[in-house]
C-alpha cells in the first residue's frame, strides 16, 4: 500500500506563489509515477502534472510555464511550485502515485488552495 499526505495549501492573492508538498510512504519501491491533480467545486478532477521514474514530466496546458513538479530522490516527497497564481487555480489539489505492481491508484487526502483576486 501507498500512504500520501500533501500540506502547504492556503489563501493566497493572484500573481502569488505557493508550494505544496506530499509526503508519500509505503511502498514507495513499486511508484512508476506520481502526479498532481486538482478539483475544483462543480467540476470533475484533472490532471495538473505529473512526473514519472525517470523524471519525464508533463503538465496541463493550463499550467504551463507556472507550475514545476518535482520530487526527491527517494520518491518519498512531492512537490507542486506554483507561481503567477490565478482565481481559476482555486481547487483541492490531490496527490496521486501509481505503478505497476500496484493494485490501484493511490490518492492523498487533497489540500484546499484558493486564489483572491
């Protein structure tokens, strides 16, 4: 199994920047990928970014060029570095990690950021 816990959401003003952060344990051995995603009220979930094992990313389009995914090498952690923050980025940001040899999609418990204009 797979333990995910992000932090670091909040209110925040457009133009702002904010980091979040998963904590990932369990079997962190059998992740092929972890990725970010978010919901907003109304909407359904979407992928934000997402990196993989050998540190090939991809991103929505509408992230682009302000949002970095990251993670440490020893899988344990995830980041999500956002900048030039917009109202529209207001969701719960979810971690994600699958693999493989793992029976399901893992999801963390999501944390709340919201943009002021």
């Amino acid at each position: 199994q797979v333990q995910l816990v992000e932090s670091g959401g909040g209110l925040v003003e457009a133009g702002g920047s904010l980091r979040l952060s998963c904590a990932a344990s369990g079997r962190l051995s059998s992740i092929n990928a972890m990725g970010w995603y978010r919901q907003a009220p109304g909407k359904q979930r979407e992928l934000v970014a997402r990196i993989t094992n050998g540190g090939n990313t991809n991103y929505a389009d509408f992230v682009k060029g302000r949002f970095t995914i990251s993670r440490t090498n020893a899988k344990n952690t995830l980041y999500l570095q956002m900048n030039s923050l917009k109202p529209e980025d207001t969701a719960v940001y979810y971690c994600n990690a699958d693999g493989v040899f793992l029976p399901r999609p893992y999801w963390g418990q999501g944390t709340q950021l919201t943009v002021s204009p």
